[in-house]
C-alpha cells in the first residue's frame, strides 16, 4: 500500500483553542535509497531537510516547532508512514516543553504506520513538564507482520535547574502498538500531580524523571538480552543524586526498558547505550546519533 494512502487511516487532529501543528511524513524506497515523498504540515510544525549521515539506506528526519514549548489548548500531530523497504529515524532538536496550562489541556498526538519491512526509529529529545502543567499524549504504532520499531520518551516532571517540582497538573499517556492488526503491546496512563504520583512507589519513587524505551517487532535471544542487562545507566555528576533504577523487560516481540533517576541526560545516555547494543544486532548498522543532537 502506498505511503500517502497509509495516512488516510488516521484521523486529522480537530482542536478548538491554543496553536494547530499538524505534520504529515511519508517515506518510501527509491532503488537503494529512503526518501521522503510525501512533506506536508500545517501551522507550527514542520522539518529539515532529509539527511543521510549513514548513507542512502536510512532517512534521518529532524522534526521542529519553532515555538519552543506547548501551552494550553495547543494540538501538535504527527502522522508518519513508511513504505515497504523503508527506513528513516525522526527525532526533534531539542527539548520539547510544557507549559502551566490554566485552561485547556495541551495535546500531542503521534501516528505510525509502517508497511512490508519498513523500520523506524522515534528519538525524540525529552519532554519537560512544568507545574502545572495538563497534557496528553499519544502513539499509536501500526505495524506489517515484518516491519520493525525503536522508539522511546524520556519525561522531567518541574525544573530541578530552578528548584521547580511538578506538584499541579495531569499528565494523560496512552500508547499502542499492533502487529498485523494484533495488539502488541499497550500502555495507558491517568496522573494526577495532587494524588501522591511523585512520592509514590508506584509513580516516581521521589525521582523526577522517567522514561520508556520499546523495541517492537523483534525476536530477541538471551545472549541479546543478556547484553542489554549489562548496560549500565550512568550516574548523575551531583552529590545529592541517588543511583537511578532501571529495568528490562521481554515479552513476544517487545523489548521494553524503564529509567526512574533524576537526569534527562542520564536517561538519554542508557537508552543511547542499548540502541547501541541492539541495532547492530537487530538491523545490521551500528548506531549513528543524529547531527541534531551534538547542537
């Protein structure tokens, strides 16, 4: 099936109040090359231009809203596709931020839809979330039989710079990943900064960042899994950090990582570490972080 008509599955965001950004990608093969064919956005958001710093095979893709954060009432989309033999990683340049919402609850909404043994790779840089803030987020992943996806979200809740900590607010996640039409994995969450979240051993522990790393569509051996357990995550360079608990989990066709510390960067750095490990094994190329993230 064509990219532009895999668009067409997912609905176009409708919002009422606040900026609309709505971005529409479609990535197919060209010969021995990944190439973006179908650009379109609307309102704030938009890309670069497609680069290749590991050569034709793999689309790197830099998705920017210029406005530099999400307040009330805001609505950002983005619907991707990628065609059969495609392969593309998307990431954005920097933090993306949440702002105090006093009205309307801020949305981000991402649809995936990948096709014969496309690949993609969703690397977004971490989202900060102010006090006060209200936001929903969600992915929907719509995957071929053969087709294959890295993707995570790394969270700071307040602004530890400014001794800011996230004690007003919601935070709503929802993700879903299918296989073939099949429920593979899914995620939903309902938060209330005032229920106890952050001092919760359910929620954060008093830690004031998490993160979810998911690797879908692979069959991983022991030796693998073995390999990614031995990561290490790095430690914050504070005196008052404490040592950051993590986890790997496995499930048919899921690889499923979990940080809770108190570093973006941290957390940045240990998903960094298992990409590592797993893409050569997994797709047959060693990493290559995208040039947006040494700016």
């Amino acid at each position: 099936m064509p990219p532009d008509t895999m668009l067409l599955r997912h609905p176009v965001c409708v919002q009422r109040t606040g900026w609309q950004g709505h971005l529409e990608l479609g990535f197919g093969r060209r010969e021995d090359r990944t190439v973006l064919i179908r650009n379109r956005h609307r309102g704030p958001l938009q890309v670069q231009k497609a680069l290749y710093p590991e050569g034709g095979d793999v689309c790197h893709i830099a998705v920017l809203h210029p406005p530099g954060g999400v307040a009330a009432g805001d609505v950002l989309c983005v619907n991707a596709s990628l065609g059969d033999g495609s392969r593309a990683l998307i990431t954005t340049p920097g933090a993306t931020k949440w702002y105090r919402s006093e009205g309307d609850r801020a949305q981000h909404q991402v649809r995936i839809a990948l096709e014969g043994d496309a690949i993609l790779e969703w690397l977004p840089r971490e989202n900060i979330v102010f006090d006060g803030a209200n936001i929903s987020l969600e992915l929907d992943v719509d995957m071929s039989a053969h087709a294959k996806y890295f993707g995570w979200d790394i969270f700071g809740f307040g602004r530890r710079a400014s001794g800011e900590s996230w004690r007003r607010g919601t935070f709503r996640i929802r993700t879903s990943i299918r296989r073939a039409g099949r429920a593979l994995w899914s995620e939903v969450a309902n938060i209330d900064a005032l229920s106890g979240f952050a001092e919760s051993l359910a929620g954060l522990s008093g830690f004031t960042v998490c993160g979810t790393f998911v690797v879908a569509g692979f069959d991983i051996d022991a030796t693998r899994l073995s390999a990614c357990r031995d990561v290490a995550p790095p430690l914050a360079i504070s005196s008052v950090s404490r040592r950051p608990m993590v986890a790997i989990t496995q499930v048919p066709g899921v690889l499923i990582a979990r940080y809770l510390g108190d570093s973006t960067e941290d957390a940045s750095r240990w998903f960094t570490g298992l990409w590592a490990t797993l893409r050569p094994a997994l797709t047959g190329k060693v990493v290559c972080p995208p040039r947006v993230w040494a700016c």
